[in-house]
C-alpha cells in the first residue's frame, strides 16, 4: 500500500530511479490508479534510457509476486511497461518470454518512519497536530468529501433493499427504519427481525396491535421463556397469539438473534424498541410516502416519528420489568437518529434513483440543521481541533474513524496525507 502511494504521489528519490540492469528512469506521468482487475496504474509515461514509453505499471512489494500472482501468463499484464518492486528476486516477462524493465523503488527512511508512526501508533490520533493545522478550506473540503463517502455507503445499503424487494421503497423504508432504530447496539438484529415479517404479511394484521406485537416478539424470540406468564397476563396473551400467527403462515424465525441491553438506558431496551417498530406499522405502513410528502421539511419530519405507547408498554420497559414513570417512546435526540439514518439516505438513494438533485440537497440540507451527534466518537475528533456543529459534520468524522482511523488507513486519509507529504 504504500508503494502505490509513493508512486501516486511522486515520492521517490528521483536520483535513485534505475532499472535493475542499470538504465536511468525519469517518471513524465505515473499514470491513473486502477481500483479494478488488472495492473495497478493506467496510461503511465516513463522515459527509459532516452526512450518514452507509454502503457501500465504494476507494483508489488516482491518480484516473484509477478509470478505467483499468474501475470506471467495473462495477456492484460503484457502493456505493463515498468514493474515497480520493493525487492528484485526475480526477473519478470511477458506471455511471450519478452522481459519487462523493472525498478527497485527508492523511498526516503524519512517517509518510511513517519508511515511508520501512523500506522503502528499506540495513540488514538497520531495526526492530531497535523488536523489542527488544516486550513478552514482544507477542513471544508474534506469534511465535506467524508459526508457524501458515508452517504454513498448507506445509499448502497438501500439500492441493494431495493433490489431485494422489486423497487418497493415502502418495503426498503420500513427495513431501514428497523435497523435504524435499533441504535448500532441491536441494529443488525432489528434489521433480520424486520426481513423475517415482510409488510405484506403484516398488514393483514396491521388493525391489532396486539397481533402485532405478537408478530414481533415472538418472531425476535422474547417470547420462547414462558415461565410465570400466567402472572402477566398481557404477555400470555401475546404467546397465544403468537403461536396461532406462527401455525397460520408457517413463518421462518431468524437464527441466533442476540439482543443487547447491559449499560442500555431503560428507554433503549430492545422491548421498548419492538414495541415502537409495532406502533409505526399499526394502522398500516405507508411511511415511506409520508417522508416523500414532508419534502425535507424538519418539523413534519418529527412528527412522523414522535409516538406515545399506550396500553402496557406505557409503563413497562420490560415484561418483568414495570415503571411508574412514563417517559417518551422516543426521544428528541433519538429522532434525530431517525432522520440522519433512515430519511435522509432514503432521499439521497430516491435521487439517484429519479435522476432528481431536488432529493439530494433535501438530504444534505437535513444534515446541515441538524444537532450533531453526541458519541465518544464525535468528541474525540472535537477534540483534536475540529469544529462539529452539525449532522453533516459528525457523520464525516464518523466516516473518518470507522473508514480510516480504525483501518489505519492513513495514506487515503487528508490528515496522514499532509503528514507523510511534510518535508
């Protein structure tokens, strides 16, 4: 990896560029990086010993790769005009026996160190001093860069729902919605529960909300420990109904749901949040529409997501588990979680989807009034110096963390860029 940036980057010590049998190298273009199949750069222009030649440029870190990758007997390596090695244990050709030129690429110790440092760093932001030099452009432009990279993943996350359900964006909105609300601890639980009862199969109950809860509970397994149901009676009659669902439409229960709910407030319990996925069905799903008639507007937004449970999850956090405190069945902050998570990657992918800018600047402009989020993450990026005033912000510095920083992948990074590029 980093000889790829070396060479993108026209990093080497160019007093050094040398052919292995000793012809002098000058680099006119180093070509463009290829993310696909074939040799890693395209259309380079080397100058080799007074001659230009024009073609690809492949890079490993030793010779016999060539070999044991197979270039040797593929046809789309025989453009490569110039392999580029760490180390030279091996002489390379063509499919027709023709020897490539190759190069043992000189890179400064210097550089070698400070990649080094980022990658190995036992601190959390070695470049903490180098993202409090950035210039406010430089921020901009790169906060700006990692938002619409983490917008383009969740964007793929919906078309690939929407692959999945023929187009139906009621479909894809209400999977989004349950993985959303299951808040990173249980998202990907919440998501499988929600694939396992597809709409078409609730909305034939969806006038009781008490079949289904049933559906819910009993499909995510917290209904499987029927010991002293008899004393909550609410809870038995939602394994009676259960069961009778469950003997009615042969339903497939996803395997190994893990429901998390240590160091949880009591608000964020995995019941509370079945309980909240059954009221948004109840009297019929149709929230993808809603969210299209709101056209961005923040208010409306909110109000498609502010509910009050009533009846027995009003005051229960829990089946054995009963409050006299009522609180919201979601919070303000939480609903900002909504429209972050779930609205504004549905507008974007809408978007693309119509070929309509319209949507996608209704998502960006969401991003940009809404409260940033309040995680270690977010704070940590505070911080080292950058100034997070809202969503658009922190889902780039989320993006950062979980892209990059975690990964280590400090060469793509715009901090690790400026860093390795210092003299």
């Amino acid at each position: 990896m980093l000889m790829q940036y070396v060479w993108e980057h026209r990093l080497w010590l160019q007093e050094k560029m040398v052919t292995n049998t000793g012809l002098r190298i000058r680099i006119i273009d180093p070509g463009v990086r290829n993310t696909d199949a074939g040799p890693d750069f395209f259309n380079a222009k080397i100058e080799i010993d007074g001659c230009l030649w024009v073609g690809n440029v492949e890079i490993h870190n030793r010779a016999s790769d060539w070999r044991r990758h197979g270039h040797n007997e593929d046809e789309a390596y025989d453009s490569v005009v110039l392999h580029v090695v760490n180390k030279d244990d091996a002489q390379v050709c063509r499919t027709n026996g023709e020897p490539i030129p190759q190069l043992v690429m000189p890179c400064s110790a210097q550089m070698i160190d400070k990649y080094s440092s980022l990658v190995n760093a036992k601190v959390e932001l070695p470049c903490r001093n180098v993202i409090k030099s950035l210039t406010s452009l430089e921020m901009a432009e790169w906060i700006q860069a990692l938002a619409f990279e983490r917008l383009a993943e969740k964007s793929k996350r919906v078309t690939d729902l929407l692959a999945r359900y023929h187009g139906s964006w009621e479909d894809v909105c209400y999977v989004t919605l349950a993985r959303t609300i299951g808040f990173g601890t249980n998202s990907d639980p919440f998501e499988r529960l929600a694939k396992s009862l597809p709409l078409n199969l609730l909305h034939k109950h969806a006038d009781s909300l008490t079949q289904l809860e049933a559906l819910f509970f009993g499909q995510a397994g917290l209904l499987d420990n029927r010991k002293g149901i008899d004393a909550d009676p609410y809870r038995s009659q939602l394994c009676r109904e259960y069961d009778f669902l469950n003997n009615k439409f042969s339903l497939k229960r996803p395997e190994g749901l893990v429901w998390k709910a240590f160091r949880m407030r009591p608000q964020n319990f995995p019941w509370r949040r079945i309980a909240l996925l059954a009221h948004y069905v109840y009297g019929g799903f149709r929230l993808m529409s809603q969210i299209l008639e709101a056209k961005g507007d923040e208010d409306k937004l909110r109000a498609l997501f502010t509910v009050k449970l009533s009846g027995y999850w009003s005051n229960h956090y829990t089946f054995d588990h009963t409050s006299t405190e009522q609180t919201a069945a979601i919070s303000r902050s939480s609903i900002d979680v909504v429209l972050i998570n779930t609205v504004v990657p549905l507008y974007y992918t809408y978007a693309q989807q119509l070929d309509c800018y319209d949507w996608a600047e209704r998502a960006v402009a969401l991003l940009e009034v809404l409260k940033p989020e309040s995680n270690h993450l977010v704070e940590k990026f505070r911080n080292a110096g950058m100034r997070i005033d809202n969503a658009l912000t922190s889902q780039a510095v989320i993006q950062l963390n979980n892209a990059y920083c975690v990964p280590r992948k400090c060469l793509y990074c715009e901090a690790g860029h400026k860093l390795l590029s210092l003299k």
